[in-house]
C-alpha cells in the first residue's frame, strides 16, 4: 500500500463513525438477591423475555423464524437480527452481528456471585447500534422495566427470582472521537471479561495483531451491517502492546435455551499501547463502546481507554 494511500484511509477511519444509542440504567432489587458474577449474563436473557413479553402478537414463541410478523417486529430487530449474505466472508452467515451489547458499569474482578440487598443498586450500560435499533430506544427502555417486575438471578428468600425496580435511566448519542493523546499511548482496562479467540482456543491474553484484527472486524461487519460502510484501515498493525496485567475469569451462565450450564473464560485486566495513529485511537475509541470477542450481548468485552 502506498503511502498515499495509506494516509487516505486513515483519514478516512477518522471521520468514520457508528450511530449509537447509550442507555445508562441503575436496577434496585426488591429483596436480598444473588446475581451471577458477570451480571449481564442474566440480564441478556431477561431482556429479551421482557421485550417479547411486551411486543409479540402470537403464543408460539422464540426463534422468530418463520414469522409473518418478523419484519415489522421490534424482538428480531434487536435480539435476532437477520443474517446479510453480503457478510458471509466474515464468518456472519446464520444471523446478523449483535445490535444491543450489555455490560455491567463495575469492573468483573472475580468469578464468584454477586450478593445484593435492598440498599445495594446495580448499574448497567446497553448500547444500540444503527438507526433500526436506535429507532427501539423506548421499547427497550420499556422492556429493562418489565425485565425487573419479570425478575433477575436468584431471591435469596422466596428461591425464586427477584424484582428489581427501574430506579433511573440516562441516555446518551456518542458522536465524535476524542482528541489523541500527544503521547501516543494509553491504556487499555478491559472491565468485562474478554474473549478473544486463535486457533480454536480462547486467548488468556492478546497480542497486537490479533486484537487489532479482532477490533477490525467488529467495527467493520458492524458498519456494513447498519448501512455505514466497512471501517476504512491501512494495512499492518497500528500499535504495540506493553505492560500487560491481566488475568483470566472463568464465567458460569446457565443456558435457557440449551437447559445447560456454561463456563465461558476470558481475560480481565489491562494493557498498556503504543505507537498509537490516529487511525487505531479512533478505532478503539468505537470498539469500546460496543465491546469485543465473543459473548457481547451477554456482557463479554467490555473495555475502557484511559490516558497514561
């Protein structure tokens, strides 16, 4: 690649940009209640029953496949999207990239259960991708609220789920990349645990150039996905990785749908980076707020960019 062109993709990836959607919510349980140490892992699943509790017209339930109403339904567009043969390279061929991505706002340091009480909150961000999902915004606001009347994780009294009331909520639109740092380098505190796959084994800690193709790829099935073109990058790996303090989690979630138990590792912890461009600083800059790896609506791959 010339240097020309080279710098006209940069450029390019600069200016490129996702529309996004920010719910910032905080959940107050009604009682004493154990939620699993990744949180999100059973909020994903709550969600969704809430969401298809309030919008579908028929009894006969999930997968969406098949329905007459699909395309006109608020569920498939957010849980379900449908696959794009356009992304078929790419690996995305039984169903579309994720839309909504949760994650908890405190940091995953342990992988043993969370215990709360009336006098304890639980905050959680979920992000929309793309103008069809933004466009659910209030459905899905509606839906974290009937998520904690249906109930989350286990009530340590009553031995069955507890409720949680909708005690605030706070939305925000992401629109332009900060400024680089002058220095070149940040760093990188992945706060969810991260699952990053090589070789068919899950990576107990990355090195430059797979998490850059990693972060690559996500940007770019995302942008094609909503309609905002593939992420445009230079060729190589725009960065080093130095300093790495991570460790790896190994997280339990029940499986509804398989009527199975799970255990999904991955790392927490932080990098530092350097040598950054412009080009990789917007990059990660989108790729941390709709996270990365394997398991993103569930929680998986949250990071943040601190300066250093």
């Amino acid at each position: 690649m010339s240097l020309a062109v080279a710098d006209k993709a940069r450029g390019s990836a600069v200016s490129w940009r996702l529309p996004l959607r920010v719910l910032r919510a905080r959940l107050r349980p009604t009682g004493d209640v154990r939620l699993p140490a990744l949180p999100t892992t059973s909020v994903h699943g709550g969600l969704g029953d809430a969401l298809a509790s309030l919008v579908c017209i028929r009894d006969t339930g999930r997968p969406c496949t098949g329905c007459p109403h699909a395309d006109a339904c608020a569920y498939p567009t957010i849980f379900e999207p449908r696959p794009d043969g356009q992304l078929g390279g790419l690996g995305v061929t039984t169903r579309g990239p994720t839309v909504l991505v949760v994650a908890p706002e405190r940091a995953v340091t342990a992988a043993q259960p969370h215990h709360l009480t009336t006098r304890d909150t639980f905050d959680l961000r979920v992000v929309l991708v793309g103008a069809s999902a933004i466009a659910q915004s209030s459905l899905v606001i509606g839906a974290l609220r009937k998520m904690g009347e249906l109930g989350l994780g286990l009530d340590r009294e009553a031995k069955g789920r507890c409720n949680f009331h909708l005690e605030s909520l706070e939305q925000s639109t992401p629109s332009d990349v900060p400024a680089p740092p002058a220095s070149g380098s940040c760093r990188l505190r992945f706060t969810t645990p991260v699952r990053l796959v090589s070789d068919g084994k899950v990576l107990a800690a990355p090195d430059a150039s797979i998490l850059w193709t990693s972060i690559v790829r996500r940007l770019d099935v995302l942008g094609r996905y909503v309609g905002v073109g593939a992420l445009p990058h230079a060729g190589g790996t725009p960065f080093v990785l130095d300093n790495p303090q991570l460790q790896t989690l190994a997280i339990g979630r029940h499986s509804s749908r398989q009527h199975a138990r799970m255990t999904w590792p991955g790392f927490v912890g932080t990098v530092d980076v350097g040598g950054l461009t412009p080009e990789a600083w917007s990059a990660l800059w989108w790729a941390s707020w709709v996270q990365l790896g394997k398991g993103t609506s569930f929680g998986f791959g949250r990071f943040e960019v601190e300066s250093t």
